[in-house]
C-alpha cells in the first residue's frame, strides 16, 4: 500500500515498500491536473473493483442502526433478514449443505466457521 505525505516545502513524497518518490511543489502540481484531467476514468475503473461491507442487522441489533447510519454515510438497507435457523450438525445432510449453496443462502457451521463450510450469498 502506497503512503502519500504532504512536505513541508509544497511537495509530496510518495512512499512504497521499496521505493520513496519525492515531488516538489510544481511536479505534485502537475501530477494533480495530470490525476484530475484523468479522475472518470479512475473512478470508472475503481467502481469495476470496490470491495464493499456487507451487514448482517438481526432484530436484537436495530438499536444500533440509526448509529451505523451515521458512521457509514452509503449504507444502503437491502432488506431484513427475516429468519435465523438452527440445527444440529449431525441432522443436516450433505443434500442440504447442497441446497443452501445452490440457493445462495448464508450460512455457517459452528463453532469452527472453516472458509470451506461458509457460504456468503455475493
């Protein structure tokens, strides 16, 4: 991950793992206009890959909601999740397990929660 600092003369230095860019005032300036002439393509791009956080709001937890509002000004509410089901392992066949990947359903198996026994509907 790339670290940019602002220096003390008007510049910026630019700093990586291995490498460290310093730009004075008038070649961080044309960086900038070089960035902003350049900004939708950038952004076109950057939607194309945007990770996002995806929130699990249980019925116990709406308090909570008008706070988390606040915190993440682009929460968007989906829907609610309506029901949360529970079995003992040992009853839930392979068949089910199936079911609930093939209709995308989330699920998880406690109390390991292995990568490989959860499913996050994308």
């Amino acid at each position: 991950m790339k670290k940019f600092e602002d220096r003390i003369d008007g510049g910026i230095c630019i700093t990586d793992n291995q490498a460290q860019i310093h730009l004075d005032p008038s070649e961080a300036y044309a960086l900038w206009r070089w960035l902003s002439a350049r900004k939708d393509a950038f952004q076109a791009h950057s939607f194309e890959t945007q990770l996002e956080l995806k929130i699990h709001l249980y019925q116990e937890d709406l308090g909570h909601l008008d706070e988390l509002k606040a915190a993440i000004p682009d929460l968007h509410e989906r829907g609610p999740i309506v029901k949360v089901l529970e079995a003992p392992l040992e009853t839930v066949s392979e068949r089910a397990l199936q079911l609930l990947k093939d209709f995308q359903i989330e699920y998880h198996i406690h109390p390991l929660l292995e990568d490989d026994d959860t499913y996050a509907q994308g």
